[in-house]
C-alpha cells in the first residue's frame, strides 16, 4: 500500500539540503550578519565623514598651518571608514557560510 502512496520512509530521508532545523538556522545566520554587517559599514561610513569633517574645518580654520593636521585626522576617518567596511564584509560572509577571502 506505502508503493502506492509513494510515502516511502527512504522518500522522507531525502529530503533537500538546507531544509528543515538546519534551513531555518542558515537563514537566521544569513540574517543576522547581513544586519550586524550593514551596520558596521554604516557605522564607518558615519566615521569616516565625521574624521573628514573635522580635518576639513581644522584645515579651513588654520589655513597652511593646519593642513597636516586637517590632512592626518581625515587620513584616520578613511583608515576607520575601510577597516570597518572589511570587517562589516567579513560578517556579512560569515552568515552567509562563505570562506575568509
């Protein structure tokens, strides 16, 4: 009778990778870092404008005697700004189940 229903128990243990518990949790996973990632490059984007301003205002403010400050503190807002973008792509791969690359 199970040949003709076609509800086999061998059918019902083939079922699709990534179904089920386990679908459920790499879909949460996938999630989660594409949220906690975006987050992050938002975070240094935020930094690294901030760090930019502040140079450009020193820089405008004290003329040629402030440019290498302006210079070197908008240097370290595009250094924060970078960093947390590689880190933020980093989360973003590791929910995705993807390789450090």
């Amino acid at each position: 009778m199970s040949g003709i229903l076609n509800n086999k128990t061998e059918d019902k243990a083939k079922q699709a990778p990534g179904s089920g518990a386990t679908g459920i949790a790499r879909g949460a996973a996938a999630t989660i870092g594409n949220t906690v990632g975006s987050v992050t490059d938002t975070a240094g984007e935020i930094a690294g404008s901030a760090g930019r301003g502040v140079g450009s205002t020193i820089e405008s403010a004290t003329g040629d005697y402030g440019k290498p400050i302006g210079d070197g503190i908008a240097n370290i807002g595009t250094g924060v700004e970078g960093a947390t973008q590689e880190v933020g792509k980093g989360i973003k791969n590791a929910g995705q189940g993807k390789s450090l690359s």
